[in-house]
C-alpha cells in the first residue's frame, strides 16, 4: 500500500484515481475499429458477463477487450452493409484477431450464423454515463 503522507504518495493515489478517466478520454462517439466478429456459443447463456448481468442470447449485446462497459456501438458487416447497434456488457474475445463477441441475435441480424466469423467496422455511438 503507498504511502499517501508523502508527496510522491499523493502523486501515486492521482495516478491511480485519473488514469482510467483519461483512457476513457482518448475513446469517443465516433472512434472506429476494423477486425472480425465472432458470436457466443450457447453454453455461455445465462452465465455472468463482466458487467454481472446474466448472458442473454436474444439480447442485443456484445463482448469487446476495452471499450467502457456500457458502451453503445454499431457494429457494420464489411461485406453486406448490414448494421446493428449492441450494448458492450462483457469483455473478449480472446482470440487473436477479433474485435468484438456478439450475442447470437445480434449476429443473426447481420447474417453471420452459417459463415461464424466475419469482417466488420465497429464504431463507439455513445459511452455509457458516468455514475458519481
């Protein structure tokens, strides 16, 4: 634990306190990703995401590695045009290369269920509020 009598302590408890503000910052409405989009198994329903709701299939709702739980984002096939907007409430995927997980009706909307994998462009539409 640091010392937060001393200067180099208050600095410390700084750094720690506005870190995450200002890598939240740097991300806004409009801040764009390219990669490929995955969907969850069925295994997962029901389960916990990150954000402690239970998973739900039939939601529209997404996992991303570090966009701000919370996070509205449109998430556009490459191929097609289909959008979507989904709900960031967990984290991955974790597997090289992919941007974002996507609840299954998500991507059957996008018409991704026979192919899996597909390329698509996901943009930040709004953060989530900020509760005090």
């Amino acid at each position: 634990m640091p010392n937060f009598s001393s200067s180099a302590g208050v600095l410390a408890l700084l750094l720690l306190l506005f870190l995450p503000l200002a890598a939240v910052a740097k991300v806004g409405p409009g801040h764009t990703e390219n990669g490929i989009a995955s969907f969850y198994h069925d295994r997962f329903h029901g389960r916990k995401t990150a954000n402690g709701e239970r998973f739900d299939q039939s939601a529209y709702t997404a996992a991303h590695k570090t966009l701000p739980l919370g996070t509205t984002v449109r998430v556009t096939r490459v191929d097609n045009g289909k959008s979507i907007l989904v709900r960031i409430n967990d984290r991955g995927p974790f597997k090289k290369g992919r941007v974002i997980d996507l609840s299954r009706r998500a991507a059957r909307d996008l018409g991704m269920i026979e192919k899996g994998l597909v390329k698509v462009k996901v943009e930040v539409v709004r953060l989530p509020v900020r509760k005090i």
